[in-house]
C-alpha cells in the first residue's frame, strides 16, 4: 500500500471538510480509490468496528448521468453507521437522506455470474430503510474517483419495522414516498435502482467478487437511493413512507 492512499483514508475518516482528493491528485482512478476505501475501512475495524455488509451508489440512472458514468459504485457498512430508529441524526457536515430498499443475506453470496434470480435466492429478508450520506468534501464537490475513496459518502443508515419475504413483494413496483416537514417532495419505486433492486444485489455480489470478496450471511445490502436524496436541516423531519414495508421517520438535530 502507498503512502498516499494510507494518508487519504486517514483525512477522510477523520470527518473534517476538505477539498477533493482530485485536486491535488489529478490522476487518482477508481481502483485507487476503492484501495483507499478498503484501507479506511481497515482503520475502522483496527478500532473496534464491526462490517455488516455494503451499500451501493449511484444505482439510478439519473445520477450516473449527472457523474458521467455507466455503472454503480460499492462502498461498506459498519456497526457503528447504523442509526437506530427514533435517534436523531448527529450533527454532519452536509447530512442527506433517501429512501432505499434493504436485503437481508440468508446466504453467502459470491461472483463471479451472479444474476438477479440468484442473488434472490441469496435472501433472507427485505427492509425499507433510509441512508444518510454526508460528503466529506466542501461544497459536495467531487468526481467519481473522491466519492468511491469517501466511503460512498456514509454517514447513517436506519433500518425499517418491516421484514418481508422477498417472494412476497414485486420489488419493482415497491414504491417510497420521501417527505420532508410533512409535504411529499419525491416518489419512486424499486425500478429505479437499475430496473430492479435484485439487479444491484447481483452487481454488488459481482463487483465484491472481482475484487476477492463476497457478500456474507447476514449483511445487510442496501441497494442505493430510490430517490434523490433531501437535506436534514436542524429542526426537521424526513420520512420515508413504503407501500408493504413500513415508515421511518428522521429529525435532524
């Protein structure tokens, strides 16, 4: 590992407001960068973390269009991002939620030639949830290479009341209804996350296996944003609100 990437994901767990990596290191590319992540994540668990599984980004089609890119991204999940229901948000630098849609893994999962059909077979149970990123970077300025190193923008994630059966609900028609201070401000179903949201369980499972991982018992795999993510200013109340699976209900602080 280069000095570089050890320094990289020392500033970025550090949780303090900087400039791009990319500023300063033009020619960062996303398997350096996902070499930062994993080296951020060994911090974390050097520390004490627990991993319990991955998140993915940039799932819908229209924020690959906005990043110019053609594919997701992977980033982790630890013990200490879950936000238990009904706590209010820590204070962040630039707190976002959105609605996602949540698997619970019953089996291990790994690629290569994952498919949707059985990436499905791979789950135990699925959750409504919400994901509250927060940048690390000033001014949520960033290119691909600076979010992928950042963790994916983690900050939070809150699981919801209800567990399904997969087999019980057409996920891609599994809508949310994101709310902010009472008044709906966006809607969306499971179609958004890549048609399907089994598509970015498959994708996940594949990517990890690239890369010598895979997707464990009992991680949680939350499939990437239903919709465009909402501020949580002090003071407010985001809520995600799903068709079969329950609502949660955020405050900023």
């Amino acid at each position: 590992m280069s000095l570089e990437v050890r320094e990289a994901a020392e500033a970025l767990l550090s949780g303090e407001e900087r400039e791009p990596l990319t500023d300063a290191w033009p020619e960062l590319d996303v398997d350096t960068a996902y070499a930062i992540q994993d080296e951020a994540l060994r911090l974390r668990l050097e520390r004490g973390e627990t991993l319990i599984g991955v998140k993915l980004g940039l799932t819908s089609r229209a924020k690959q269009q906005r990043m110019g890119i053609d594919s997701p991204m992977l980033a982790w999940l630890t013990d200490a991002m879950v936000l238990p229901a009904g706590v209010p948000v820590p204070s962040l630098l630039h707190p976002r939620a959105e609605p996602e849609l949540v698997f619970v893994l019953g089996q291990r999962l790994s690629g290569p030639g994952v498919t949707a059909a059985t990436a499905m077979a791979a789950v135990d149970r699925v959750y409504g949830g919400v994901e509250v990123i927060d940048s690390r970077y000033r001014d949520y300025r960033f290119e691909l290479p600076d979010v992928v190193a950042d963790n994916g923008s983690s900050a939070y994630v809150t699981l919801g009341p209800v567990g399904a059966q997969p087999a019980s609900l057409d996920l891609s028609l599994e809508a949310a209804l994101l709310e902010v201070d009472g008044a709906i401000v966006d809607t969306a179903t499971g179609a958004a996350v890549l048609g399907h949201p089994a598509e970015a369980l498959a994708l996940a499972a594949n990517a990890l296996g690239a890369r010598g991982r895979a997707l464990e018992p009992g991680w949680l795999v939350f499939t990437g944003g239903m919709t465009d993510a909402v501020d949580v200013r002090p003071g407010s109340r985001v809520a995600a609100h799903f068709s079969n699976l329950g609502s949660i209900t955020l405050a900023g602080s």
